[in-house]
C-alpha cells in the first residue's frame, strides 16, 4: 500500500513553494495518534524523542493531559466550549491516583509487597487507555471537520509506515494492540461523542449537566468494558486482579484504589489499599451498575456545587503534562 | 414501593445486625442524620468545602429507604445505596441535605436478572403509586409540552430529556428502545423528585434477562432552581433566574411551534410547578 505521507517533490528557488499530500483517514489517525506517544516522551534531539520510564510520572503527564482537555488548553481546544470533554476531568483525577499509587509505592519501599504483575498491569492499562482515549479527542478538536467522516476508520493496523514503526516500539503492544482491537471504534465512543455535539448545542444549563453525565457514562463504558477489561481484568496471570476484583468496577481507571478529588497525594495510607467493601456483591449486575454510578454522581455532584475548588484543583493537574522524567 | 413512611426512631447498628430502614429528610443536616443511624452512615470528606454522607446496603437483605414528605411520603424498595451531599462553609451549609440520591433494584433474587417485560411493568407499577402519593409529572422547562405516546416518541426519536409520561406504558418494543438514563419527572409541594434508569448494556436482548437499577433524585426547591445557572453563579441565582426563566421558555416555544407544524399535539393544558419567592 502506498503511503500518502511519502511526497517526490522537485525542489525550486521560489520562497515558501508547496506540494499538495492528500491525507486519508488512516493519516489522519496517524497524526493525532503520534501526539499521545509523543506526550509521554522527552525530546532527545532534532524529531527525536525517548519515551518517558518512570510510571509514576507518565501517569502524572497522562492526567496533566486529561485536565487539559477538559479545560479547553490544548492545541484545537475552544475555552467557551469548556465542559463538553467533562469524562476528562474524571479521568485526570485517576490517572493522578495512578501516580501517587506509584509514588507511595517507591517511597515506603512496598515494591517488594507488591506483584510485578500489579504493577505492570496498572501502568500497562493507564498508559493504552492514554493512547485509546487521548487520540479520539485529540482527533475531534484538531480535526473536527473530518471527524465523522474518519469515525469509523482508526485502525491502529493501517497507521502509515513512520507511525506504525513506532507503535511497534511501545511498552506491551504485542499483548495490548489485539487485546484492544487495535483500537478500533466502539458504539460507546460514537454515543460519547454524539453527546459532546449535543453539549456543545445546548442551551438550557441544566439539561446540559444531564448530557455530560451521560456523555461521562458512555465513555466509561468505553474505558472499563472495551479497553480496561479485556486488556487487564481478563488476564489469567493477574493474580492481584482476581483477588481485589471486586473493587474494579467501583474505581474507573485506578481498579483497587479509591479516588481523590484533590491534586495532591491523599495522606492516608489506606487510599492505596482496596476499598471495596467486604461485602459487596458485584457479581450482581445492578450492584455494580451502582458503584459506577455512585462515583460519577458524586463526581458530577461536586462539579456543579464545588465548581472553584474541583477546577482549581485540575488546573494545578493540567501542569504535569511536561514533567520531567526521573 | 409504598406511599406510607416507616418508623424511624433512632436505632444502632450493634454487631451483626444490619439496619434495613432509614428514612430522609430533606435540608437535615448531614451530622444530625449520622447520629440517627449511628454505624450505618458513611461519612467522607471529599472536598475541603463538603462532605459526603452514605448508606450502602452491599448485601441482601437491601434497605427499605423512605423518602419523607408529608402526605406525598415514598418508601422505595430493594435499596442499594443512599448519598448525599453536606457543604461544610457559606450560607448553603445551613440547607443540610438539599439533594439525594438512592439507587434501587428491582427486588429481583441474585444476580438481579429480570425479564425485560417485567422491569417495565414493575416500573410502570411503581410509577403508578408515586401518582397516587400525589406527585405531578412535570416536563423540563426548556422543552415541549408533550404527553403519553406523542411524548414517548419524541424521547425515542429526538431527544430522551424531553423525559416521558409516567401514565403511559410502553410497549415491551417501545421500553427497549429506551436509552439509558431516560426520566420521569415529578413535582410535589416544593420537592422535585426525578426517577431514571440504568440498564446493564450486556444484557439488552428482550427475549432474554435484563438488569435494571432505578435512580431517584430528590432535591430541594430552591437547588432546583439553583441549578437553572452556571455553577460559578450559583451564589446569585436569584438575580439570575428571571432571565433565564425567559429564555427557557422561548426555547420550549420554539421546539412547540416547530412540532405544532408537524400536526403533533402539545399539552396546552400543562403548567409548570410555581416559581418561588425571589429576594
């Protein structure tokens, strides 16, 4: 297959000369898709980059990232439009939990407490739920104008040659590219972007709200039944997900480890615990449609009422999106 | 559900025995409702400005939870959880509780699997016993007057926040066309009460089991109101809501004059719950 991104052209002395590359969607894809990568590297030298080790610190730029979006502070972001993106101001609280996971983790030394397993499996689902996640509003922001027309085209598969070559560099991409069907749409990202659209239209404030919650939903099923699942949950040897499963649909992106409204690090230990209680059975379908649900509401809830704080507290995440590796 | 109220005088949740009745009351202060059902009640200090208090039943039996409000008094079923929220500084502390949500299955055994023609008319059923507590089913103030089959189709085929006519059943065919989150809507002496579903998006066949999980939200009059602006206005809601009042209703005009050229019929009879007194 030829690459569209390859252009022969004849050079000439006239300033500022052009070539017409006519980008398809799988182009398209390849372009924002690069972005995500690139986020979480640091630059080594003239379009070279390495990407950054320490776990700890790209789930701080993930959620540095997160909160950017949400706030309407990326490249292609419209600030009158903030809102719409509202499942990334959940998110940028997780990831950051992801982190301070990781930091309590190395400083009180637990690393040998913990299974290399757990550790891979928590990192391994932040970072490609990253790449999943980022690149679909990546797309929507930069490119509105063809997005829908490309909806159903990403196919990590038939990125061109530069970007695929890449992709074949990252951490856990032979296990996590199949197991996420090389990133292929889902029906739950068409509903939470058909709902970003209708957000962005609405005028009565309230009924505004009920569509970001909903949009909120659909992208956490996304998140937890097409990428998280079948990427980490499902996976036989993940012997600390089978013993703390029971939390795993009680807290979005971080499985077994309750969320913080705060940019900081909680310091109670116990948050890096499970939190599911005993008891719970979510074996139960509708019990555990209430766990999810109950962490959105209460999400939701304190973005309406507690509105200053919540945004202070993302603004202080948005960042981390640079932080340096360590 | 039922329309009557249980009795809650304090009780405590000694050892192994697990408390299955609590009431709520609306604008109580989050501590006072701690000290009725001490050892039940979950208290979590998500925010420096608010605090967020909770009953969860994990296991079975669930809670018996009744909302309490006069002769429009619930008591819902099978409940699963219970939240609410206290803010802790400004004039809005002293509202307590203004706003709760209770999350209930549909007293199926485990794993709550039901037919998807069961949960529809269970809900229909309990829908029904909140009509005759006395609640008005009320339609948002941005969009069209509608009822039963007319209202049905517009929440089907343009847009589910129109919510739907809690005296008109669905077909099973219609039911399953229902996204989740859909919502009935009620009024009753300064208390707004809305009711939405969830459905578990594995199990969507209709031919086989569902599971359902019913949300209510109970909320106060004037967060109802609050809650009409931005959140970064909620401080001067009162000055705001003219205006705003205003410009829902040109766009509930708007979609009605739209929909009265289609020949569907708008509810002219419909009026809105009363507007409060503003200072």
């Amino acid at each position: 297959m030829s690459d569209p991104t390859i252009v022969e052209a004849v050079t000439n002395t006239q300033a500022n000369s052009c070539v017409e590359v006519k980008c398809d969607c799988n182009t398209m894809w390849s372009l924002v898709q690069q972005m995500s990568y690139l986020r979480l590297s640091t630059p080594t030298g003239e379009y070279k980059a390495k990407l950054v080790e320490n776990y700890a610190v790209r789930a701080r730029r993930i959620a540095g990232t997160y909160a950017r979006f949400y706030l309407e502070l990326e490249d292609g972001s419209e600030v009158g439009k903030k809102g719409r993106f509202y499942w990334m101001a959940l998110g940028a609280f997780a990831s950051k939990t992801v982190a301070c996971t990781y930091e309590a983790w190395q400083v009180k030394a637990m690393s040998a407490t913990i299974s290399k397993t757990t550790k891979e499996g928590l990192g391994k689902g932040n970072f490609w739920l990253f790449c999943d996640i980022s690149a679909w509003h990546w797309y929507y922001i930069k490119y509105g104008n063809t997005f829908d027309q490309c909806l159903d085209s990403r196919n990590a598969a038939n990125y061109v040659s530069a970007v695929k070559s890449q992709m074949n560099k990252l951490p856990w991409k032979t296990d996590a590219l199949p197991k996420i069907k090389q990133m292929v749409v889902s029906k739950e990202i068409k509903a939470g972007f058909d709902l970003v659209k209708k957000i962005e239209q609405e005028g009565d404030i309230e009924e505004r709200r009920k569509l970001q919650l909903n949009h909120l939903l659909a992208i956490a099923d996304h998140e937890q039944g097409v990428i998280l699942q079948p990427l980490i949950y499902n996976d036989p040897d993940f012997a600390w997900w089978v013993q703390t499963q029971r939390s795993a649909w009680v807290n979005w992106a971080t499985p077994n480890l309750e969320l913080v409204f705060s940019h900081a690090c909680s310091t109670d230990k116990a948050q890096y615990k499970s939190v599911a209680p005993k008891d719970i059975k979510l074996e139960e379908f509708d019990s555990r449609m209430k766990w999810i649900g109950d962490a959105a509401k209460k999400f939701h809830r304190l973005m309406r009422t507690d509105t200053t704080y919540m945004e202070a507290e993302l603004r202080a995440i948005a960042t981390w999106a640079q932080l340096a590796d360590k | 559900m039922q329309s009557d109220v249980a009795t809650d005088a304090p009780e405590r949740n000694r050892g192994n025995t697990v408390i299955s009745n609590v009431s709520i009351r609306l604008n109580e202060k989050g501590t006072e409702f701690s000290k009725r059902y001490v050892g039940l009640v979950k208290v979590t200090h998500s925010t420096p400005n608010v605090d967020f208090y909770q009953v969860d039943w994990d296991a079975r039996p669930r809670g018996i939870v009744a909302v309490e409000h006069g002769s429009h008094s619930l008591v819902i079923e099978d409940v699963l959880g219970v939240q609410a929220a206290q803010h802790l500084t400004g004039v809005i502390a002293d509202e307590g509780m203004y706003e709760f949500d209770i999350s209930a299955g549909m007293s199926v055994p485990s794993p709550s699997l039901i037919a998807h023609d069961e949960a529809r008319l269970k809900t229909y059923a309990i829908l029904q016993r909140i009509l005759e507590a006395g609640w008005v089913p009320i339609t948002s103030r941005s969009r069209p007057r509608l009822h039963g089959q007319a209202r049905l189709n517009y929440a089907i085929n343009v847009s589910n926040s129109v919510g739907l006519d809690p005296r008109y059943v669905p077909t099973l065919e219609e039911w399953m066309k229902l996204e989740r989150g859909t919502e009935w809507r009620f009024y009753a002496d300064h208390i707004y009460l809305n009711i939405g579903f969830e459905r578990e998006r594995t199990l969507l066949d209709p031919l086989k089991p569902g599971s359902y999980l019913l949300n209510f939200n109970v909320k106060s009059e004037t967060e109802h109101f609050r809650a009409y602006v931005e959140s970064e206005d909620r401080a001067k809601w009162q000055t705001l809501l003219p205006a705003t009042l205003s410009k829902l209703a040109a766009m509930r005009l708007k979609t009605e004059t739209e929909l009265r050229t289609k020949g569907i019929p708008v509810d002219d009879s419909y009026q809105d719950p009363p507007i409060p007194a503003l200072k």
